[in-house]
C-alpha cells in the first residue's frame, strides 16, 4: 500500500517501505536505542533484534496522517521515557521532514533492555 500525492507533474508514490526504511534509521540514530524488535512476540522470543531493521517498524497510512508503531530493545540503565520520547520526536521530524507527510502519532513499544558493557 502506498500514499500517492498529486502534483503539477504527475503524481509522487510512497510506499510504507521507504517510510518504515527511514523510520528505523532515525530510531537506531537515537541515542539509547541498542536494536530494532520484531513486533510480534514469538518472533522477539526467537531473535530479539530483527535481522531486517524495517521489521521493527509499523505504518499505518490515515487521512489524517501517518501512524508509526516502533518496536525496541533499550540500554539498560537509562530514562526509558526519556529514550522513547527522544526517538519518537526524531523520527517524526524526520518522517516529516523528508517526505513532507504529516505524522500523527509515533508509538515506542520497548520489546526488552540489553546491557552493552559489563563496566
């Protein structure tokens, strides 16, 4: 399914893969953000990180904007809150900013902690 928007010259296709492809860049950017979840659970049971990044990313398409449910594993030890509104502000200023689709809401599912170092 893609979002289509006419212009003068034709019209401009864009599919949820490009939207979920740049939403997780913009979440692993994130400062905190250790990988990208699999969305369902049996699949996070599994392999907890998502071997394909855009695994962790849900778009939803509406008329009044986009939806976008982002599936996480954190670094242990930091504001979880703090983390997820982060990334939620990074990925829908970019979202927006690059394809100029207004995002109505990001939700920050965090699928589990990891600890990197042992420090």
């Amino acid at each position: 399914m893609t979002t289509t928007e006419l212009t003068s010259l034709g019209a401009i296709l864009i599919s949820r893969r490009a939207i979920a492809t740049l939403a997780s860049h913009a979440a692993q950017a994130s400062y905190g953000v250790v990988g990208m979840a699999a969305h369902r659970t049996i699949d996070t049971w599994i392999s907890p990180i998502a071997r394909d990044p855009r695994q962790g990313i849900d778009v939803t398409l509406e008329a009044e904007g986009l939806i976008l449910d982002v599936f996480v594993i954190l670094e242990y030890g930091l504001r979880i809150a703090t983390v997820a509104r982060s990334m939620a502000d990074a990925i829908q200023y970019k979202v927006q900013r690059t394809f100029g689709l207004p995002v109505r809401a990001v939700h920050v599912h965090v699928q589990g902690l990891r600890v990197s170092s042992t420090d």
